[in-house]
C-alpha cells in the first residue's frame, strides 16, 4: 500500500509509525515494538525516541521498565490519517 509519506519517512521510521499509530490503544514495550515492526532493537529505541520528543509517541515508566503508545494528540491522530 503507498502511502503520502513514502518518499519523506525512512522504511524503518515508517514502519515504528504505522505499528504505533495504527494501534492507538497497544501499549507496547520496546522489543514487542521492535517486533512488531520488523526492526531491530537498537533502531526501534533511536526512532521512539525521537518519536517522543516530537509528539508522536508517548512513553510511561512502570519501575525500570519504558512502555510506548501512541500520542493522544491531534498531530499524532492527523498523521495517522496520512499512513
């Protein structure tokens, strides 16, 4: 399926994006998002990150453990839309 943000996002980045926005109420850890995705560990943890900074994703600390999901955002819902 092509998508409007086929040429701006990295397949990587994408596929984080598509995993979390398309599945706005899963609460993902990081390596069932890794998983999920089809990419590597590593890469998941850089790309959420920044994610995060930007409003796209939205991180929770449950003791020494980071969970991910979506943003609840009007950004994040819009990019959603584009995906």
């Amino acid at each position: 399926m092509t998508s409007v943000l086929d040429g701006l996002l990295d397949k990587k980045t994408k596929a984080i994006l598509c995993t979390l926005l398309l599945n706005p109420d899963q609460i993902y850890h990081l390596h069932s998002l890794s998983r999920s995705a089809h990419v590597p560990v590593t890469t998941a943890s850089r790309i959420v990150r920044q994610l995060v900074k930007l409003g796209f994703a939205s991180e929770t600390k449950v003791g020494k453990m980071v969970l991910y999901k979506a943003a609840a955002t009007d950004k994040a819902r819009m990019m959603g839309g584009l995906l």
